[in-house]
C-alpha cells in the first residue's frame, strides 16, 4: 500500500480546534436537515469558504472551538494546517453539493454527500484521521507527478 502523502506548509494549528472544527460541521449538517433549512448549509459553506479560501484567523466555527479548547484546557498538540485548508476546501465544495440539491429538492442525493462529509468529519473529530490527505494523495496527487 503506498503511503499518503499531505500537502505541506510552514504554518501550524491546534489539532484539538480541527476536532471541534468537524464536530461544529456534523452538528450544522444535520441541524439544516432536521430543520429543513439551507441557511444553516450557506452558515456552513461561508465558514468553510473562510477557512480554505482566506487569511482571516478566525471563521465562526473555528472562533467557537478555539474559545472551547481554551475553556476545557484541553492539550495544544500543533499539527500542519495545509491538509486543514485543503479538507476545508473539500468541505465547502461538498457543502455546496448539498445545498444545490437540497435547493433542487433531491433529498437523497443531499442525503448520500451529506453523509459522506458527516463520515469524514467523524473521522476526524474522533480519531484525527485527515480524509483530506487520502483523497490528496489518490486524486489530486497523480495529477502534479511528471
């Protein structure tokens, strides 16, 4: 089996803010199914648009599990952010799936990419493992190599 491969950077992040990051993202998606809503998806879609696409510190996702890291005093464990940001990129990209087809009232369409972004946040809110760097590493990666 070959190794995954991430992409890299020289900026670092708090891993324990990425594990809030996909538990706050599992929460809105299925609080906008519950609800029947797609303000909840386009809260959703702009936080991750800031998070992969700008150099703002904060989104209000990432401000909200900064400030819970620092309250329950939990361990800093310093982790690259450039598989962070390319995961987010993944995020707003499948979260603009969902809402277009929530919009176009394909429910289970929404319902199956839904559950993929809920599974790989799962993935990483409880046990820190990065889809982002597998899907990097088999469909973005081949593309870069000569």
């Amino acid at each position: 089996m070959k190794n995954l491969v991430c992409p890299i950077s020289d900026q670092r992040i708090n891993e324990q803010v990425t594990r809030f990051n996909a538990f706050f993202a599992i929460a809105v998606i299925v609080s906008a199914f519950v609800f029947n809503t797609i303000f909840l998806l386009a809260f959703l879609m702009a936080d991750f648009f800031i998070r992969a696409f700008t150099e703002m510190k904060f989104s209000p996702i990432s401000y909200m599990s900064h400030y819970l890291s620092n309250t329950f005093n939990l361990p800093v464990k310093m982790i690259d952010k450039a598989p962070k940001v390319f995961a987010a990129r993944l995020g707003f990209l499948m979260t603009t799936v969902i809402a277009v087809l929530f919009i176009l009232e394909l429910q289970l369409a929404s319902f199956i990419v839904a559950g993929l972004l809920i599974f790989f946040a799962s993935l990483e809110f409880a046990f820190a493992i990065c889809a982002g760097c597998t899907i990097y590493t088999y469909l973005i990666l081949p593309f870069y190599k000569k």
